[in-house]
C-alpha cells in the first residue's frame, strides 16, 4: 500500500526495475501494485520481478488490466517464476499482450507457474498474434 502511495505520488518517475521477490505478497497487494503503475508516473519501468510470491490469477487479472492500459509501454522483462498463476491467469496477461502489442517485451518467465498444457495453448496464441 505505501509503495501504491509513492508511485501515485511520482516519487519513482525514474524507476527503471521493479524487483519484489520473495516478498511475500499476494493478490491483494499485487492488485494495489499495479493499480498504482496505471498511473503513468513508472513510464520508464523496463523490468518487474515478482517471482516467489503468492500471485495467482487475481493478481494476473490486475496485470493485465495495467499492461492493457499502455502505461507501461518501456517494459521488457517480466518475472513471475513461483507463482500460482496457472492457466487462467495465463490467458488474462497473454490477452493483454495481444490488445496492448506489447513490442518491447524480451522476456516473460512463467516457470512453476502451474501454467499446463492450456496456459501454454493461450501462451503460444499470444505469440502467433
């Protein structure tokens, strides 16, 4: 939540890498994460780690809704290894990546995420565009 505040507040315009793993958080406060992003004032944010979490497709759905957006047009790396995403929340961050065309993008690592052979389908989707 204090974190929410300062991005709202501008205070981290110049932030390049997000990195909170092991961080404990779940989708709860993932949510309040990028609440905060869609307010423009990370524009230059290229990577967020949030691997070892407690992030599942809650917080996936929030992504998505951030990624869709535009607001974070730089980013390039995402990590979300450890996660308990699983298929469904696959489907909403691949689905943003397609409405938003995300170009910048070189890397998203889903490994341990429970992803299986639907949320590699909706993965592989995203990447015949």
């Amino acid at each position: 939540q204090d974190l929410g505040l300062v991005i709202e507040a501008g205070y981290l315009s110049e932030l390049v890498s997000l990195d909170l793993q092991y961080s404990r958080i779940t989708d709860r406060n993932v949510s309040l994460l990028f609440e905060a992003l869609q307010s423009g004032n990370c524009a230059k944010l290229r990577i967020i780690r949030l691997s070892n979490n407690a992030m599942g497709v809650g917080g996936s759905g929030s992504m998505a809704v951030c990624l869709s957006s535009g607001c974070l047009r730089e980013i390039q790396h995402i990590d979300l290894q450890h996660n308990l995403i699983f298929a469904g929340g696959i489907r909403k961050i691949t689905q943003a990546f397609m409405d938003f065309h995300c170009r910048n993008i070189q890397s998203i690592d889903f490994s341990r995420c429970h992803m299986a052979n639907p949320g590699l389908k909706y993965f592989c989707n995203a990447l015949n565009g």
